[in-house]
C-alpha cells in the first residue's frame, strides 16, 4: 500500500435499505475506512456499514487504535456507533471527532442516542478508551496526516474533510447542498435553515462559497460527495441538504478533480437508478473534456492509492 486505502462499508443517505432492489450497492448508511499505509486508521462516519466493519477488525484479533470522524449527527451516520462491537473491548481505543452543536456538547450528542429510552445499552458500557474531539473549521495533524475541514450547506452543523498524507489527498463530504441564493439567508449570511439558532461561527461562511468549497477541492485525487438527487428531483427538494449529480460533477470538474465517487445514494433509488446517475454523470464529465474517473461508491470497493 503506497499511501492509503479507501473502503466503502455503508454509502446510502437517510436510512438503511436492505432489499433484493439494492444488493450491487448495497444498502447500510454512510461509514468509509480511511486506513494509511504505516499511519492511523481513520472511520468516516457511524452509520450502519459501520457494524460490519467492526465485525472484520475483530477477526484480526489484534488491539485496534481509531478515530472516528462524524461529518454530522442525523441518525444515518451515528446510528451504527452502538453495534460497533471494538467500542466494546478494553484492548482499543477511539477517539471520535465532530462539531459541537449550538447548546449541546459532542459527548453528550453522541451518549443521547444510547440513552435507555431509546437503546439497552449505555456509552458507559463501551469498555474500550473513547475520548472526543470538538472540532470547526480548522486544520490539524494526526500522526502525519493533515486534516482540514470545511462547513457545509447542510441543516444542522455539517462538516467537510480534506485529508492528506504523502502527497495525495482525499475529499469527503456526505452531505451538501448547492449554495443557491434561494438556499442561503444572506441577510444573516449562513445556510438557510428551519427553525435552527445558529452562532456567529458561520458569519463569514457563506462569503465566495463556491470558492472557498473549489479551493478546499481543488486536485484532490479523490472526492467522494453527496449526489443523492436527479436534477429534477432536487427541485422539489431545495433545503433538504443533498446534491443534484449535475452540481456534484460541476464541482468536481471547477476542482480539477482525479476521481470522483458518486455518495450517499437516496433510500428511494434502486441499483438501477445508481447506475443511470452515475451514467449521466460520466456523460457529463466526458462532454467537459476532463479525464476524471467517476464511480459510484458501493459497499466493499476499495481504491488503493
């Protein structure tokens, strides 16, 4: 393994859909292992692919030493974390990363879902060393790696990261919608929301936005980001949070992008409607003149760099 390696354990938005209409995708929501050569390993996102990846690093029988980042708290990327069954042994260790939210902590955002109300185990439960990182816009290395991070036009505090290690780079945002002016209240310059109270970190976020997310972009050799919508779905719905495939290939093509993975698939689009985005996607890539390769992310692929 020259750098690092990508695998994909869940990629669907929303919620699970397991079924016979899914089965070359897959059907378990967002988590992506991020494992570099002689470095850290790196989960993005807890959703329910996380459960199986826990599975496999078990079978290695050997101490596991993570870090966990949530891009957000919606329950298709935590809902995972308390069937992740290394979180359970006292050999391991995690250290899981997100933003605060305005009134509410990232310990205690991540310890709600498991209260009894809701779940029969607690976070108190888990046995193996889980420390948290509350983190914003900002940039920071674990072990050699360098970790920026970028808000994005999501309900809710949405966070982007750009990794790097040894000269090659990787962009994950699950969840991100075009910054349109009908999307952004610019009287208060931050993402149109409903109902949230949101703090004056965001005062300058929406200022150049599609600059600012191309600069964050720009030649990565792998982006991996939301492209749940069909244009015309995404018309209908406008402030849900989620990318149309032309907007994901857009940004993909202004970034000068090596590869782009199609992610976060609607819960309504069956392994036949994947293929027809990720289709017009390639279509439009072509048509462009870029030679960036384009995927659509599955469970189980791997890319190695």
């Amino acid at each position: 393994m020259k750098s690092f390696k990508i695998k994909f354990w869940g990629v669907r938005g929303s919620i699970p859909t397991p079924g016979a209409s899914t089965l070359r995708y897959g059907g378990n929501t967002s988590c992506v292992q991020l494992q570099f050569a002689d470095g850290p390993l790196f989960i993005l996102d807890a959703g329910t692919g996380i459960r199986e990846f826990g599975n496999s690093l078990l079978r290695n029988k050997k101490p596991v030493h993570g870090y966990i980042f949530i891009s957000h708290f919606h329950w298709d990327h935590i809902q995972g974390l308390p069937f992740f069954r290394p979180a359970y042994d006292h050999k391991n260790s995690f250290l899981i990363s997100g933003s605060d939210d305005t009134s509410i902590k990232l310990a205690d955002i991540i310890s709600f879902q498991m209260d009894p109300t809701y779940f029969p185990v607690t976070i108190e439960d888990m046995n193996a060393e889980i420390q948290f990182r509350s983190i914003r816009e900002e940039k920071f290395k674990i072990d050699g790696v360098e970790i920026q991070t970028i808000y994005l036009n999501h309900p809710g505090y949405a966070l982007g990261f750009r990794f790097t290690y040894r000269g090659h780079s990787v962009v994950y945002i699950s969840d991100n919608e075009p910054f349109y002016p009908e999307n952004v209240d610019e009287e208060k310059k931050i993402p149109a929301q409903k109902g949230d109270k949101l703090d004056k970190i965001f005062d300058s976020f929406i200022e150049n936005k599609d600059a600012r997310l191309i600069d964050f972009c720009k030649k990565a050799n792998i982006l991996i980001h939301d492209t749940q919508f069909f244009p015309e779905e995404y018309e209908e719905r406008r402030t849900w949070g989620h990318s149309p495939l032309n907007y994901t290939v857009d940004l993909a093509i202004k970034s000068d992008v090596g590869q782009l993975l199609l992610f976060h698939h609607d819960p309504d689009h069956d392994d036949e409607t994947i293929d027809k985005i990720l289709m017009l996607s390639q279509k439009l890539l072509k048509e462009s003149g870029k030679s960036i390769q384009c995927q659509a992310a599955r469970e189980g692929l791997e890319i190695i760099l």
